[in-house]
C-alpha cells in the first residue's frame, strides 16, 4: 500500500510565509480534500506536491522515502492537472490524448478516455474549437490515459456541468479503487466517500508575526 505524505512544511512565496507547519498523509484509495478560501495557498500547496516548487521547510515523502531523492520519479507517478488546461490548438481531441498517452508510457485505450468524459462527439475536434467545459473534460480525459498513482487537482470542478461533474467523481471512484490517491484543492463538494479534508487556513500565518519568523 502506497502513502503520500508531508510533515511540517512551510512555504515562502514573494516574501510571503503562505503556510507553515503543514502536514498530511494519504494512502492507497485515499483521498484529501484542500479548503480555504481564495488566496489561502490551496494552489501553491498542490504545486509544492508535484515538485514544481520546493518547500521553505519540511519535506514530502512517498512511501517514507523524501521524494527529493529522485524527483524525477516522483514526477513520473503524479498527474497534475491545473486550472490552464494547456489544450494545443491544432490537436483534435484524440490526439492530444494520443500524445498523453505514450508521454505517460500507458496503454490504457484513448477511446475508454473519450468515452468515460462524453468527448465522443468531439474527438475529431481540434482543440481550437472546444468550449470551455470541453477543455475541461478533455483535461480530466489525461488523467484516464496516463499510468499515474497520484492524482493532484487544481478545482476540477470548475466548468463542468451537472452530468459532467458525476463523470468525474465515477473516474475518481475508479482510480481509488485501483488503489490510486487522489489530492484535490476545491471550492465545493466533490461528494467523494470517505474523503479527508485539509483546511490550509489552520496552518496560514498572519502577516503581522512575520517579523517575529
């Protein structure tokens, strides 16, 4: 069984002490909910996970071992997905997921992909011509495609309709029951089961003790 875990990470970002003394631990099947409001470092603590940023202290560990060890690997068992979905314009819908596909070394089918996100319609459809909550779903699609135990979620939710919010939770569902970890920082409740949630607010710092860090 895999974990995923942080102990006592704090983070300076523009001078700014955005958190301090945050930890956290996540297992195989999990699943870990940031809150806070906008501002609150749920973004900069999901970006910390995908090691796009180092922390100020503390250190992130898999499995026990402190992921710095071997970044590169670390990278290879995470997806992130972000609010820019990142979709190339001239690539239908099939072949950005094609491309997906073989970047993540997979061999899960780009048709199961197009099909869990209702993209059937539009998988010949360059990327150019998507709609918002298109480009969306085509993101969350990536993650059907990739082989990645860590799913890290900049609100996912966000364009999404009704029907297309429940094909989200079905593909969490399935890659925790495939014993993959879900992080997701969200405004609103993604009605996952057995969810924790992390409220970055408890470990925010008033600018005022900044002087006294």
């Amino acid at each position: 069984m895999a974990s995923f875990s942080g102990t006592d990470i704090s983070c300076i970002r523009g001078g700014r002490l955005v958190f301090d003394g945050l930890s956290f631990s996540v297992s195989s099947g999990g699943a870990l909910l940031l809150t806070g409001p906008n501002g609150s470092g749920k973004s900069t603590l999901l970006r910390l996970m995908a090691g796009l940023i180092p922390p100020t202290l503390g250190a992130l560990a898999w499995d026990d071992v402190p992921v710095d060890q071997d970044p590169e690997d670390h990278r290879a068992r995470l997806h992130y997905l972000a609010h820019a979905e990142a979709v190339k314009p001239p690539l239908t819908v099939a072949e950005d997921l094609s491309f997906w596909q073989a970047l993540s070394g997979s061999d899960k089918p780009v048709s199961a992909a197009i099909d869990a996100m209702g993209l059937e319609t539009q998988s010949a459809l360059p990327g150019r011509y998507l709609s918002a909550g298109q480009r969306r779903r085509l993101a969350l699609a990536r993650l059907l495609v990739s082989e990645t135990d860590l799913w890290l979620l900049d609100e996912p939710s966000v364009g999404l309709d009704t029907a297309s919010l429940a094909k989200l939770r079905s593909a969490i569902a399935d890659h925790r029951a495939a014993g993959g970890i879900v992080v997701a920082a969200t405004h609103v409740d993604l009605g996952l089961d057995g969810a924790e949630t992390l409220s970055i607010n408890q470990f925010a710092v008033d600018p005022a003790q900044m002087s006294a860090l």
